[in-house]
C-alpha cells in the first residue's frame, strides 16, 4: 500500500518533469517570418529567417530572448514574441490534432478568423479598404533600415540595447 | 490487502499535472479527484468552470487570426479616414515606427508594424491589432519634432503590443469562434461553421472599431500605452519627455469632448499628470540638426 503511494508520487513528480522539460525544449514559430540574430538585443544582426511552424530547440533563455538550433542546424537568438510552446499544426487533420492533442498544446495555422473569412468578410464589406491596406503592408522596412535611419538621426541608445 | 484510496496530496500533485498539462482534460482529472474521495463535486466543478474559462479569452486569439482581425480593423477605419497617399511621410513615418517597434516588448507580430499617414483634419491615431498603425495628418502636425512624433508612435505600439484592441472584442463571439475552430481541428468547415465564424469576424472587427473611433480604452490601458511610450523612446535613444512636449501641444488643440482624441483619450493634462513625476529629470536628450531637417523635409507641411 505504502509502495502504491510511493510510486503514484513518483510518477506524478516524472510526469510534472516531463512536461516542464518539454515546454522549455521545444517551442514554435508563430510569426510569419522570425528573425535568428547574432546577439540577444534588437540591435543584433539578423543572421537568418524562420518560418510560421518551424519547431526550435531551446538552448537558453536570457530576458526576452532565446538561443535556438532550428532543424536545420542553425542557430540565434530569437525574441520571445516571435515564439509559442504551442506545435503549430499547419494542416487540419493532422497527425497531432488525430492523435488527440488538446487546443491548449497545439495552435491552428490558417484556421479561425483566416484568407477565407476576410474573403467572405471584403464580399459583404465593400467598402472596406483592403487596397490601402494591402499597400501599407508592403511597405516594408529592414532592422539593416531602421538601424541606419537611427544612425543617420544621430539617435543613440543610452546604456546599450535592451 | 486491500487496495486504498491515494492520499490527497498525491491525488492534487496529480491534479496539477494535468492542469498544467492541458486545461482539456482537466475534467478527466476532476472526475479522478472525485472518485477517489479527494475533492467534492462543487470543487469538481468550479475546479472545470474556471479551466474552461481560461480557455476563451482574447489570449486564445493566435497571432495569425490577430493579424486578420487587424487588417478588417484598419480597412474599415480607412473607410471613414481615408490614407494620404504620400510617399515620403509615409516612408518615414515606417523607418521611425519600425525602429521602434523592434525595440518594444513586442517586436515580432504575425504580418509585423506598418505606419500610414490619413488624409485627415481632426488629431487622431490607430492601432488595429497587430501592428497596422494610422495617424491623421491632425496629429502629426501636434509634432514639434522627431521625437514628438516618436513619442506618438510608440503610444500606438504601446497598445498593440498589450493586445489592447483584442480586448475589446466580447467574449461571446470569441467562445462561438473558438468552439468552431475546436469543430475544424478535425475537418473542413462546412457552409453553416463558415457563416458563423464569419459573423463572429464581422462582430469583432465592431468591437475593436467602435472602441477605436468611438468609445476610446479605459484610462488604465492610456497609462499603459503612455508608459511603454517612454520605455520604447528611453530605449531607442528619443527623448522620453518628447511625449510630455506632444500632450501640451495636443492641449492646445484638442478640445475635451471634441472629435479624435478629444473624445476617445482622457485629456493631455490628466494623461501628463498619470506619467511618472521622475521623467523631468531624466537627461536632456539633443535634436541634432540632421535630425531636425529630415522631419522638416518628410512631414513638414503635412
């Protein structure tokens, strides 16, 4: 009976283990494009992209920022708004959703308020702006941009980047 | 010997497990509890309530539904406030968002920041969720400088970073919303789930554009705006006091009650008072001239 109880503590202590272990292992891209920088500052250097559901392993952690390996092998620091613990499912009926995972362990790509909702919500809204809005999203600028406007203003960070 | 009942902490240690696991089968656990005698079914069931109403929260929205929400925002605000198409103040008023967008809490949204000029009057400004910035010509001219204007912006990314607009959808069309999108984990939605879920869309994106244009945010969610301002701008290397500079100026102009912020944001006195009384003694940050000439050039006679 003693041993029952024993081994019940034990596995629930394994169990809480295992999902500590796993939340901070791994965690998922949930931007559409993520920015890999050289040092753990939003001044860093952009070394490479990853993408919307790209899994990362985490390596550290330190302030807003991870040290990642995605599966590629590459490695950054990644700000943590860019980041889920959620497995992003790209394709409904996926091994992970048939496999039962619950809507708090996994995150839905395209799904929800997506492409063909705002298709059905433009054709009722007509007079909606998409035209401008979709204008204002390409108008785009680089973290090499916005660093070299900074310089050019003479606009220094004063004690360092966050 | 007969087997017993685990002992409660065990059953409660157990209990935490599958909470923090997933709040789903938090009611599996709740009916383990119950059968072996550790809680009772009113803890059974508050234990289920609560789990379930973590689960339909605005937090719930993913950054990718976020950002549709956001474009449906922004587009039915350029109904009403139309964009001034003009290249340079439109491009500088990017290279001054993005800059510091990617120093505030919130650097990466789904589509990212992006900052348009409106072809209007009254002094305003928008943040549609997920980083779609709108500030009327009105506004702008508020802006003594660079920095004003910076203070401006990172007011803006202020709420979008808090998720402040999202907020203000109601609760009832994100629990419809979400429990389709529990329907089409598993399969293609069909016509009825689609019509739903694009009424709960158009909801929505009411909520968030009332409370926008019309009703404003609770104080609360001003001062917080107000203080990642001054965090984003002592960050970047603005003058954090550019913001207080903005408010006397917006004072001047804004009449309490009037249209755009006059009706939407508490007045610029009551918002300088909320600021942190230390601000006057930060370091006097310098307008070098460089800096000085491309706001004249960009946005000089907005």
């Amino acid at each position: 009976m003693r041993m029952w109880r024993r081994g019940l503590l034990a596995l629930a202590v394994m169990a809480v283990g295992a999902v500590a272990w796993a939340a901070v292992q791994q965690m998922s891209v949930q931007v559409r494009t993520g920015q890999l920088r050289a040092t753990p500052s939003h001044l860093g250097k952009v070394a490479a992209a990853v993408a919307y559901g790209d899994r990362l392993t985490v390596v550290q952690k330190q302030g807003a920022w991870y040290s990642v390996k995605d599966a590629r092998g590459r490695t950054g620091w990644i700000h943590e708004s860019a980041l889920t613990t959620k497995r992003v499912v790209l394709k409904a009926g996926d091994a992970d959703v048939a496999a039962g995972a619950g809507g708090d362990e996994i995150a839905l790509a395209g799904k929800g308020f997506n492409e063909q909702v705002e298709g059905e919500y433009k054709a009722q809204n007509a007079e909606a702006d998409y035209a401008w809005v979709d204008r204002m999203e390409a108008m785009v600028v680089t973290p090499e941009q916005a660093v070299a406007f900074l310089a050019a203003g003479e606009v220094v960070a004063k004690g360092g980047a966050q | 010997m007969k087997p017993r009942n685990p002992s409660l902490p065990a059953v409660l240690l157990l209990l935490a497990v599958l909470i923090a696991g997933c709040a789903s089968v938090t009611k599996l656990g709740t009916q383990l509890g119950q059968g072996a005698g550790a809680i009772s079914e009113e803890q059974a069931t508050s234990i289920n309530r609560s789990a379930e109403a973590l689960e339909k929260t605005f937090a719930d929205i993913t950054l990718e539904q976020e950002y549709y929400i956001g474009r449906a925002v922004a587009a039915t605000i350029l109904q009403t406030y139309p964009a001034a198409d003009e290249p340079a103040a439109n491009a500088y008023l990017n290279e001054l968002g993005q800059a510091l967008a990617m120093a505030s809490d919130r650097p990466q949204t789904f589509g990212g920041y992006h900052f348009l000029l409106l072809d209007s009057e009254e002094v305003n400004a928008f943040a549609a969720p997920g980083g779609l910035v709108l500030v009327t010509r009105g506004l702008v001219r508020c802006c003594g400088s660079e920095d004003a204007l910076a203070a401006v912006l990172a007011h803006e990314i202020g709420h979008v970073q808090a998720k402040h607009g999202l907020r203000a959808i109601k609760k009832s069309r994100l629990t419809s919303a979400l429990a389709i999108l529990s329907v089409e984990a598993a399969r293609n939605l069909g016509d009825e789930d689609l019509k739903q879920l694009t009424a709960d869309f158009e909801g929505s994106i009411m909520d968030v554009t009332q409370t926008l244009v019309n009703n404003g945010y609770a104080r609360g969610l001003e001062k917080e705006a107000d203080e990642a301002a001054v965090a984003i701008l002592g960050r970047v290397g603005y003058d954090p006091r550019a913001l207080v500079m903005m408010l006397v100026r917006m004072g001047e102009s804004v009449k309490p009650g009037g249209p755009g912020f006059g009706r939407t944001h508490p007045t610029p006195q009551d918002r300088i008072g909320a600021l942190d009384p230390s601000l006057a003694n930060k370091p006097v940050v310098a307008d070098p001239a460089a800096r000085r000439a491309r706001f004249t050039r960009a946005v000089g006679d907005v």
